[in-house]
C-alpha cells in the first residue's frame, strides 16, 4: 500500500533570516463529499520569521463556518485546529468542528522535481509535494453533523515563498477519479510566461504536459483539456460547485493574492466517468 512518504517529513528548522524572505511549511487537505454536500479545506502554515496561521473552511449543505488563528510555534497545531502530518486532522470551535482521516489513494506527485514553481531572487526553490486521498469521518457546522465518506488531496511544501510576488495568476486542481488521480497547476508568472504542470496518479505518476482551460460566464472552470506525455488525452467538464475564498496572505498595502477555492463535480466522459475535484483559483491585485 502507498504511504505518505514526503507528505509526512516533520516541520524543518532553518535560519538565521534577517532581511530574508518568508520561510513556510505549510500543510493542507482538501476534502469533497457531493452526495452529502460537504467540502472544504484544512490549511497550516508555520513559520520561524513570519507569522503562522490555521485556517479550516467547511462547507455543509451550502452553508459556510471558517475558523482562522494564529500559530505562534514550529507545529501544525492550534487552540483549535491540529493536523497531524499522519493524515489525521481535528477541529474544536464553537461553530465548526471535525475529526477527519486521510489515507493516500495513489502514489504522490513530485512537484518539486519538476522546477515548476518559480523561486524568490536569490533563494533555493520551493520543495513541494502532493497526493490524493479518501477521507472519512465527521463535520459539523452550528450543531448540523455530517458523517462523510470524500476524496481530496494532501498537500505539503516547505521553503522561501510569497506568493504575491512569485504569481500573477494560476489555477491548481486536485481531482479524483475511480482508477485515478489529477494533479495540475497552470499559471502566468512575473515574466509574462504561461506554465503548466502536474501528474495523472495512479500506479505511477504519469506527467502533464499541456493544460486548457476554458471559462465559464463567472470565470471558474467550465472545460479543461489536458494532454499526457503518454498520448490519452482527457477532456473533463465541470458541473455544480461549491466554493469559499482562501485567504493566503496577511493584511497589506500593495499586491495582494486573491484566491477563491471551488468544489466541483467532474464529468470525464467515456472510460473516464465522473469524479470529484477542488480547484484553487488565484489572481493578484495590483490595486492599492
């Protein structure tokens, strides 16, 4: 069975950063349950030079309760929110609460490798690493309890980043499907250049070497084609949603990202069929 392997590596401790840039660790999962109606997103960043946060996003039957505190310590954990790098996530707060179990699905997605994510000036690259999961167990939003069976993905990064000014726009996909996983980010960069990457997940990780999206009236996801380096090209549409914004940054005057976090059903058609994804969209806004 495939474990977690780098998603689990333990927070690391670097420094001396005066007048560096931010280093983060940052932790995340995503969960989407459509029968039941219930989404969201676990994220932590900590930091030994910047601040930390905690941010848990729930969505239950159309309704939204968020929780978001500080992180003063080099650890995953919170008055309320803990997530544990053995997949194993918890939630205590007077609106919103869970205990989830993540268990890795299909091999994971070395991002890392594929020099992908642009660095800051003058820094090494951001180490990242992500995998699909199955999700199960218990949400509650103001006293509303959903036992749930989902699927997402875990994510895990650490190294020098601001994302305000590593991008200017991108979109970065989780998707599951019954024999396999989708892993991509396509985004513009400070250059003026279009980059995409990702894997199919399943025994192995299969490449991506093209993706297209195409917009629907609201500017989230209707169509994405996406090419392989093997040639079996996959066309998914997107039906319902549901999605919350994400703050990613802190209170600032100047460029600021802006990204809003969509769970949405999946229609591959064919041999594919139907499956599940959260997509994250992110803009930079340069007005101030």
């Amino acid at each position: 069975m495939t474990g977690w392997g780098p998603l689990a590596t333990p927070v690391h401790v670097h420094g001396p950063f005066a007048g560096d840039a931010a280093w983060r660790e940052n932790a995340f999962l995503s969960f989407f349950d459509d029968e039941r109606g219930v989404c969201g997103a676990i994220h932590c960043s900590v930091s030994p030079n910047a601040p930390g946060r905690a941010r848990a996003s729930v969505v239950v039957d159309g309704r939204l309760a968020e929780v978001i505190e500080p992180l003063d310590e080099l650890a995953f954990r919170g008055a309320a929110v803990e997530l544990d790098l053995s997949g194993h996530v918890i939630v205590r707060h007077e609106r919103v609460a869970l205990d989830l179990t993540a268990t890795p699905r299909f091999v994971p997605a070395d991002y890392t490798r594929l020099e992908l994510i642009p660095p800051l000036p003058g820094h090494d690259p951001l180490t990242h690493f992500q995998q699909g999961a199955d999700v199960t167990g218990w949400v509650e939003i103001d006293g509303v309890r959903r036992d749930i069976t989902a699927r997402g993905f875990r994510d895990r990064t650490w190294g020098f980043r601001d994302e305000s000014a590593m991008f200017v726009e991108y979109l970065a996909l989780g998707a599951c499907f019954e024999t396999f996983d989708l892993t991509l980010t396509k985004f513009l960069d400070e250059t003026g250049q279009t980059q995409v990457g990702g894997y199919r997940l399943a025994d192995q990780a299969e490449q991506v070497v093209r993706a297209e999206i195409t917009r629907s009236a609201a500017g989230l996801l209707a169509v994405l084609d996406v090419d392989f380096e093997s040639p079996a090209p996959l066309t998914l549409r997107a039906g319902p949603s549901v999605g919350f914004w994400a703050p990613m940054g802190v209170e600032r005057r100047g460029p600021a990202l802006a990204a809003y976090e969509e769970c949405v059903v999946l229609d591959g058609g064919g041999k594919v069929g139907r499956g599940t994804a959260v997509i994250e969209h992110g803009i930079v806004r340069r007005l101030f």
